[in-house]
C-alpha cells in the first residue's frame, strides 16, 4: 500500500488522557483524536452543514481515506508503535531474561518496524539495536546516521521531554490563588510527530479539503489547553512510502480500532492473536454546550496483532454524544470518534517454519 505522510512540529502539546490527571500528558494523539480535529476543522471552515456529507462515507463502511495514530520523528527516522508481544513471538520471547525490557519499548524505527512485519521477532532485532529515550524506543544501527547528531553521538538520547507547566487559577468566592501543574510534551528542531493516510477511493475536492482541513489545524493547534499557549504547531507534507497490504492475512494496526461485526471481532480470537484496550471518554467540545463529557468506549491500542480479515477498512465509527435519562440528546448534534483500523499486512514470527 502507499501511504502518504505529514510531519507536525511545534513547541509543546498537551495531549490528555482518560484516566490521567492535568500533570501527564501523553506524547502520541490518537488517530480517533486526529479525526475528531478534522471534524472540528470542517466546522470551521466549511460550517456544520458540511459535516452530514462528509462524514457518511465513514459512517457506511466505505471510508475514501483513513489516517494512523500520531507517532515520533527524529532527524530521518520515523518511528512506529511495537506490534504487541504474544501471538506468533511468544515461543521466542517468554523465555527471553529481556522480557521487561521489551515490554517497555513504546516505539520502533521504520526498519525494525518492518523486520518485524516480515515475521522477525523482537529478540532477534533488539541485541543488535539502539536503545533511545531511557529504553522506550528502538532503532536499527543502520539507520544512526539519520538521528539528530545528539543521538548520533550519544550526548543525548531524548526524542521527546515531558515538563510540567506551573499554573494559577483563582477561586470565585474569595478570589484565592491555587498554584496546579499541567503535563506539556515537547520537541526539539529536527523532532516532532507524524501521521500517516491511504486514500481508498476518490472523491471530488476531497484531496485539497484535506489538505485546507490540516492547514487550519495548523492554526488552531491540537490537544487540549489551546487557549495557554499549547498546541501551536505546522503541518506539513512528509515523504510517502509503501507498507505491505494484509491481503487477506495478519495485520496490525496503526490506528485505533473498533470491530464493526462478528467477524471482525473473531480477528480477537484468531492463534496467534493480541491486542491491548484503551478506555477512551473526556470532554469534548461543542457550540452550543460546552462542559459535557463523551460517551466511554473501549479501543483496540495501535500495534495490535489480529487474525485474518478480508476488508480493506475494519472498524467503524461512533457516535459518543452525552446522554442522560433527564435529557437524550442534550447537544442536538453527534458526536463522532472514529475506530476505523490502518491495517498493515503482518508475517507472524516463526510462520515461515511452518508455525503461527
């Protein structure tokens, strides 16, 4: 498959999750995330009334494009999220001293990342790889040259750094001070974060929306907490590159996924299967009521290993608006959150020797 990319830099992110407080941020935004920006975008670029015919191509199982997850750049080197351990790797791995240590990488480079979906596993490549960001990520020696020059020559092996930002709010009554901290994720000059999409079909003006889509998330920012300062960033075009297409096999997924149907969800259940779940919910933002909550959902984590499936986009999308039993529809709109896959094409380790 070809996949076309774009690079997103900017000063500081504050990219909250469920079940995390104000002082953590995480350092990806998710693909449901990314998604429900667009829509936001399209609101203000095009007006609410543009959303309907947008959005239900999506809705009908035939999404024109679908976009992976935000992940890590550094220098030349994209990186990825780790296909989750188990599945076709365990008879490898578990007996493997290095166990924890694997677990704890978040993230590979793009030449591990596709050793590994050739069917290699990840205790054949890590002996011989970089270890950066204090054992969270990994790189292939052949791609050193490409890092920073702070990682080439081991002075620094940080991609991104988390701080807390000192802030005050004042409380209503007595106008009283209260000092709080807010998680801010941040990257040098040649880091950053990328994302990738796949057109699946064409429609008119859809290229160039995207392209406006993007440019206005350019100015308006992504994550939370806008309005102080995060979020600023640019986007722009990355280089393409190909990943393999499932065909019909084992895939993993570079995006958040939901199962649309049965089948879908026997993937879950296919040897040599494993995938991790998100509980997803926070506020959301809307016109005309602000200071609601979305719906809670359970996600299917990027990298995950499923078995095979004969669609080009598993998933589906969502509608998480507030309900309440005093009130049904508080908003009068949906709310959309995308769970539609990216799926890449994946060689379980040890099937060429006739396992899985």
């Amino acid at each position: 498959m070809h996949v076309q990319s774009w690079k997103i830099h900017g000063g500081g992110f504050h990219f909250g999750e469920h079940g995390l407080g104000q002082e953590e941020t995480s350092v990806d935004f998710h693909s449901d995330s990314l998604f429900a920006a667009l829509i936001a975008a399209l609101v203000e670029y095009e007006g609410p009334a543009a959303v309907p015919a947008f959005i239900q191509p999506f809705l009908d199982g035939s999404p024109p494009f679908l976009i992976t997850s935000t992940f890590p750049y550094a220098g030349g080197v994209r990186f990825f999220p780790r296909p989750e351990l188990g599945g076709g790797q365990a008879e490898k791995e578990r007996p493997s001293t290095n166990l924890k240590k694997f677990k704890k990488i978040r993230y590979i480079s793009a030449a591990i990342f596709k050793e590994m979906l050739a069917g290699a596993a990840l205790a054949e490549v890590y002996p011989r790889a970089l270890l950066l960001q204090g054992g969270l990520v990994l790189a292939s020696q052949a791609e050193r040259s490409l890092l920073p020059k702070q990682i080439q020559n081991e002075e620094d092996d940080r991609i991104w750094q988390v701080e807390q930002r000192p802030r005050v709010t004042l409380g209503r009554g007595g106008q009283n001070s209260a000092i709080y901290f807010t998680g801010r994720g941040g990257f040098g000059p040649e880091w950053g974060l990328w994302f990738g999409g796949r057109w699946l079909r064409s429609y008119p003006r859809l290229g160039a929306l995207l392209s406006s889509l993007l440019d206005e998330l350019s100015i308006s920012g992504l994550g939370a907490e806008r309005k102080s300062g995060f979020g600023s960033c640019k986007i722009k075009p990355g280089e393409p590159f190909d990943l393999p297409d499932p065909d019909g096999g084992y895939w993993t997924t570079l995006s958040r996924y939901l199962p649309r149907d049965q089948a879908e969800s026997d993937c879950l259940r296919a040897p040599g299967a494993a995938y991790s779940l998100k509980r997803v919910g926070g506020w959301l933002t809307s016109p005309l009521r602000s200071g609601q909550r979305r719906r809670t959902i359970n996600l299917i984590t990027e990298g995950a290993i499923l078995g095979p499936l004969e669609r080009a986009a598993p998933g589906q999308m969502l509608d998480v608006r507030p309900k309440y039993q005093t009130n049904p529809d508080p908003l009068g709109h949906p709310v959309y959150r995308s769970g539609l896959a990216f799926p890449v094409g994946l060689q379980l380790a040890g099937a060429k020797e006739g396992r899985s």
